[in-house]
C-alpha cells in the first residue's frame, strides 16, 4: 500500500492552531449525485505544528485538503489531487496570510 507523508513545517506564528487534513476518494453521495467527490472520504486528522503524518493511501485518484478552525472562522485552501499509482506521496503544507482573505492553506510536493 503506499503512503500519504504530509509535513506542517514548524512556525511560531499559527502554531497553537491545529490544522485538519481530509482524504477525498472519488465517488458519489447517495444523497447528492452531483458531487464526484463526497464518498469513501477519510476526515479528521490532526497536523500539529512541526508534525509528519504517514497515512496509508489507495491507489486510485484522490483529493487532498486542509482546512484549520482560526480566531477569524474556518479557512481552507484548494484541493491538491494526487493521480492513481503506487509510488508514495511527499507533500508540505505552506500556510499564506491575506489582510483581504484571511489564512490560506496550500499543499506542495517536496
């Protein structure tokens, strides 16, 4: 089975907010048919800061998210998609700051 490795780089600023990770496999929901990504969906896994995750992918195609619960609201970024394989992930959560939008979380690969 190969691996998701995820990385929360340590930083003082944010670094008592706990950032979520949710795992997207396509699919539909029985009670929305339009949504191609609601169902077979891993939520719910923390990151701390300074923290590596290791969770265990399919090997079909999936979408990547991170949101976290700020003093401003919920705040997310857009989905990274990782294609069907068996080669395992490496991929680093890079937090951006916006007077205008708030907190925005992007996923890059290492």
């Amino acid at each position: 089975m190969r691996r998701l490795f995820i990385t929360r780089p340590r930083r003082f600023v944010g670094s008592l907010i706990p950032y979520t990770i949710h795992l997207r496999y396509p699919g539909t929901q029985p009670d929305d048919p339009d949504c191609q990504w609601g169902s077979g969906h891993v939520m719910g896994i923390s990151i701390a800061n300074g923290e590596t995750k290791n969770i265990p992918l399919r090997r079909e195609r999936c979408a990547v998210l991170i949101s976290a619960e700020t003093s401003t609201g919920a705040a997310g970024g857009p989905a990274y998609y990782i294609e069907a394989g068996s080669e395992d992930v490496h991929l680093e959560i890079r937090t951006k700051y916006s007077f205008l939008d708030g907190s925005r979380y992007e996923l890059h690969p290492l």
